[in-house]
C-alpha cells in the first residue's frame, strides 16, 4: 500500500500548534485537502475515543473520512486514524515538541 509522509517545523510553542492543530473550525485555514464538516466542527473532539467526519477533497475528488482520536496528551501529541473512501486509512499524527 502507498505511504505519504511530510514533518514541518513551525514557529510559537507547543502549547499554541496544538490549541490550532484542535480548535477544528480554523482547520480551512490550514489544512488545504479539508472542504468542510457535514455535521459542523467537532465538539470534544480532543478526547481519546472521540469519533467525527470531515470532507476532504483529494486531487479534485470529494472524501468523507470517518476519525477516531487514538491518542492524546495535551499539548503535545494528537493521533487520529481514519477510514476513507476505496479503503484508504488515513492516519494523523502531530506531535509538538520544544527545539
């Protein structure tokens, strides 16, 4: 199965990447394949187990993914796995740290 994987380093502190990588309805600001949340932004979405759907648009073509929170210890860790269209497994991974 194909694998995608990208890091980038940004300015600010831990604290401030993941109060944006969770505060959900700025994702559009960030997040270029999101197009939306067909039931709005997720509300306690930042607890483990916590399930929503977002819209995607991947090369043109409209995904709803389905994620699960697996992980998280605020502010430095977020993990969520998706399921997606034709068996696509997404899986989201921000980790913060200090450099």
């Amino acid at each position: 199965m194909p694998s995608v994987s990208k890091s980038v380093q940004v300015e600010g502190t831990p604290q401030d990447a993941f109060a944006l990588a969770t505060d959900f309805a700025r994702f559009e600001e960030w997040l270029t394949l999101h197009d939306g949340w067909p039931d709005g932004p997720p509300q306690g979405a930042t607890e483990q187990g916590a399930q929503f759907t977002q819209k995607l648009k991947v090369m043109g073509m409209p995904a709803d993914v389905q994620w699960t929170v697996e992980e998280l210890q605020s502010p430095s860790k977020l993990v969520m796995r998706g399921a997606g269209p034709m068996g696509a497994t997404p899986r989201d991974d921000d980790r913060r740290r200090a450099q």
